[in-house]
C-alpha cells in the first residue's frame, strides 16, 4: 500500500493540464471489441489524465510482468513503443494493480484479487 501511495503521489505531482489527454481509464482486453476496421473500445470511464495512464492500466494485469525477471520490461518496451514516460507508466501500473486487486476482494472476484494483490506485493518489494 505505501509503495502505490507514493507513486500515486508522484502521479499527482506531475499532472500538467497542458499534456492531460482523455483516457479510457479502463482499457484492457474485456473492453475491446474486434470490428472490421480493427478493434474498438467500449466501456470507457473517461478520464483526463496523462497517456501512461492508460498504459499503465494495460499492464497491470500482464502475466508477463508477474514472472519476468526484470519487471519494469513491460513498461519499458510501451515507453519505446509510443514516445510515453516509462516512470509514469510503471508507477500507473502499480497504482491501478492494487486498487483494482481492492476493488476486486470487495466484490469477491477471485482469484482476480488475490493475483493482483500478490503482485502489488511483489513489485512493492522490489
């Protein structure tokens, strides 16, 4: 908890209105659909937030990152990918990981809850 507080706070500081985007807030692969085009989101909570923010939210639930041995690799590579701070990304990541993991346990949405808590744990201790 203490980890994902602080990098919330270091979140917090770094907000500038002047590079805020809107977000989805929840993109992951059960809010997107396959369409001719491509892929669509749905579901949006519509924030207005940097962009890591959204990247963030994808990879809190990467089982990649669960069991790599450098877990920040994920970050880095979306970072690489598209121009984004990878800090920012992580920190996200970490954030959304153990308030979803907590949203999670009060629905009683196992093993989801347990998974991203033991994570949360993890990348604390890193």
């Amino acid at each position: 908890m203490d980890y994902a507080l602080e990098c919330v706070e270091r979140r917090i500081a770094a907000h500038d209105d002047a590079r805020a985007v809107l977000v989805h807030g929840d993109i992951h692969e059960w809010n997107t659909l396959q369409a001719d085009d491509g892929y669509k989101l749905v579901d949006p909570d519509g924030l207005l937030a940097e962009a890591e923010y959204d990247l963030g939210v994808i990879i809190r639930e990467d089982p990649v990152l669960v069991g790599d041995p450098n877990p920040r690799s994920r970050a880095r590579w979306l970072a690489g990918r598209t121009g984004c701070d990878e800090t920012a990304i992580w920190e996200w990541a970490v954030v959304e990981r153990l308030s979803t993991g907590l949203v999670c346990a009060t629905m009683d949405y196992q093993p989801m809850a347990r998974e991203l808590l033991a994570a949360a744990d993890r990348v604390a201790r890193l």
